[in-house]
C-alpha cells in the first residue's frame, strides 16, 4: 500500500495543476478557507470562485477531502496552487477516519429554502388531474376537515388500511406557441377554488387542456401544480369511502384530491454543472415572492422559482442557469421628435431595442416532466417573469 502513496500523490499534482488551468477564483480570496458550520457548498464557493459551479473540482483537487460533495465543519480547503502557486495538500498526511457523522455534513444549498418543493410539491398530468378522487364531504356536515375526523371520498378505489396524500391544485402551466411566428411563451395561472371545476383566471380566451387553439396561437398544457396539504388513512371502502385524517398542514376541504403518497426520492445533494444542451426558450414561469408594478418578483437569492422546461429537454437536478432579463423597446425621442422628418420616413428607427441585462444564477433542484423548480442561487437584479435563461457562462 505504502508503495502506492508515490504514484497516488504524483497523479494529484497533475491533477491540481489541471484544476489550476480551469477554475478561476476572485481576487482577494484566501490562500485556505475553513469550513464553518452553517456553510454552503455553493455560498463557499460562490466567495471565492468566478464559476461556483465548478466546486467539485476544487474539492476533488483537496486530498484530505475525501469525497467532493460532502464536506463538513472544520475541513480546509487550500486554494493557493489556483493562483500559480505549486501544488501541495493541507492535512494530506495520508488516510485518516473522519468521525462526524453524514447528516453534519456541509449542504450544497440551503435545504430549508427548498424543503416543500421536495417532497410536498408535485406536478400532475392532465388524466391523473381529471381522474384523481376528491373530498366530496366531511363528518357531521363540518365544511372543514382536520386530523383525527373523517372524510368521504368519491371515486378511490382502495383497500381498508391503505394511506393516502391530501393534494390541493394550485396551478397550471401552459405554453403558447403565436400564430404570428413570435417566440413561445409560458404561463402559469393560479386557482383557490374550493371546489372541483376548479376555476382558473376568467380573462384568458381559452380552456385548459393539452394541444388547444386560442385567438393567439397553440397551446401545450404541461401540467397542473399541486401542493401537499395532507395524510389519510382509508377506514371503509366504497364509493364514497370513508378515509380518517392523519395529518394536515391547513384544513381539508371537499374538491382537494387524494393521490398516491409520492414515493420519489428526492435529492438531498446537488452536483452543480452547466447543462450539456441549452433548451430553447427557457424562461422563468413562476416565483415565491410577489410581484411589484413592473412585473418583478420582490425576492432575492434562495429564493424558488418554475422554469418552463423539464427532463424530456434534458433539465436535471444541479445544472446551472444564467438569468437574463430582456431589454425593454424604447423611444428615441432625441432624434425622432413628434412631427419631424426623420419620425415620419423613418418610423421603425424611432424604436431601440435595449440589451438584456444579467439577473442571477439558478440551480436545477427539481424535474418533472416538462416544468423544473430551481433556486435562486446569487444575483444582482430583481427576477421577472419571462425572463430567459442560458448557460452559465453566458455573456
């Protein structure tokens, strides 16, 4: 064994001198940094590095640090040989038993930010979303349900004994493709209704569904969001059943679905990347925070937000997006004043197309089908709905 340390350290070197030639780090950074509990990967990295997604290679060029997407409190993390300097190890005296458990383990990103989009939202396709079962009523004609009360399901087929998810629909999300040959665009639109038509924004010319005409174009229906509010328990079968309330975050009400508890993993690290493809027209859907006068999401970094393509465009969790907000068209009304020569030949000049601005970055911590979930990772302008993504490194 001993006689391989040698070839082992020889290979790292060539390796660090590799990592020395890609990653870029910003002026002023240390020539070591010690891991801090309450850290980040991404908020370590994202104070020293000009890519932050590039992390791992870091990490992997650190010998002490075992495995590059987990570290923990009190590691070291050596960035001098990124500046020229010659290759070396901190702490790299050779094996050693790390005796902090995984769970103390540095997050790539803050999980609490994110923590309901993993595991308590979910997008539905329109023939579940249609067939799901829903709440029909409540014990003793209450209006609500909460834990420990039954409630009467129509149309769950299930055995006695089976637990169940509470989903409220929240959302859907549709693509418009112009008949006038302009880009795609996606929206989301919001419900509270109470009940199961489920009502959606009134002023829209058109119905929900997959593959509709409007007054302005195709659509694409590409899901509707739903949100976990809920457990049941079925204590009688039938059509109503009879299904008791384990758990709920608010009160259960008739229209709600019961669904399938959602058995998918999520998640709990993130290897952060550029995408090997960019997919067309990406922008973003939706966001947590609301929206002032002019359309911007009033939120910052670790903030959650719908980008409108998912795994079918080749999305997946931990790639990394630049935000850019498109340029507004203004009037010139220097040169092409009211009445003059030039505003009445030359119209069209009158317009000038401003340049699109860097926002953020976004990192891809949930995939559906065709809608992903990303957070907000850093940024310098507020988000807009609509704004378009690229690669990470675009300029």
């Amino acid at each position: 064994m001993l006689k391989r340390l040698p070839a082992i350290f020889i290979g790292l070197l060539v390796t660090l001198a590799a990592y020395a030639a890609t990653v870029e780090l910003k002026p002023g950074h240390p020539d070591t940094y010690v891991v801090r509990r309450g850290d980040t990967l991404w908020g370590i990295a994202n104070k020293f590095l000009k890519r932050p997604w590039q992390w791992p290679e870091v990490w992997q060029a650190n010998g002490q640090i075992r495995n590059p997407h987990l570290i923990f409190p009190g590691d070291v993390i050596n960035l001098a040989y990124l500046d020229g300097g010659a290759p070396h190890l901190v702490n790299g005296g050779g094996p050693h038993v790390r005796a902090d458990q995984l769970e103390d383990a540095i997050k790539p990103i803050p999980l609490a930010s994110i923590e309901k989009f993993l595991y308590r939202t979910r997008l539905v396709g329109d023939d579940d979303f249609r067939n799901a079962p829903h709440i029909v009523g409540v014990e003793d004609a209450h209006l609500r349900g909460t834990p420990g009360e039954l409630i009467y399901v129509r149309g769950l087929a299930a055995q006695t004994g089976l637990q169940f998810a509470i989903v409220r629909p929240m959302g859907r999300y549709v693509e418009i493709v112009p008949r006038d040959g302009s880009p795609q665009r996606f929206y989301r639109d919001s419900t509270d209704s109470a009940d199961r038509s489920h009502e959606f924004r009134p002023d829209l010319l058109w119905s929900h569904g997959p593959h509709e005409w409007s007054l302005e174009g195709h659509l694409s229906f590409l899901g509707y969001e739903g949100l976990q509010i809920g457990t049941v328990r079925v204590t009688r079968a039938g059509d109503p059943a009879s299904v008791l309330v384990l758990s709920s975050d608010v009160e259960i009400r008739p229209g709600d679905l019961v669904m399938p508890l959602d058995d998918k993993p999520y998640d709990s690290q993130y290897v952060p990347h550029p995408p090997k493809q960019l997919p067309a027209g990406m922008r973003i859907l939706a966001g947590t925070g609301p929206l002032d006068p002019s359309g911007a999401m009033v939120q910052g970094r670790d903030s959650v937000v719908a980008l409108s393509h998912g795994a079918v465009d080749g999305v997946e969790n931990g790639q990394v997006y630049s935000i850019y907000h498109p340029g507004d068209v203004v009037r010139d009304y220097s040169e092409y004043t009211d009445g003059s020569y030039k505003k009445f030949f030359h119209p069209n000049d009158a317009h000038v197309q401003l340049p699109e601005e860097y926002v953020g970055h976004v990192m891809i911590f949930r995939t559906f089908e065709h809608v992903s979930y990303g957070l907000i990772v850093d940024g310098i302008r507020p988000v807009h709905l609509q704004d378009v993504l690229y690669e990470p490194d675009h300029i």
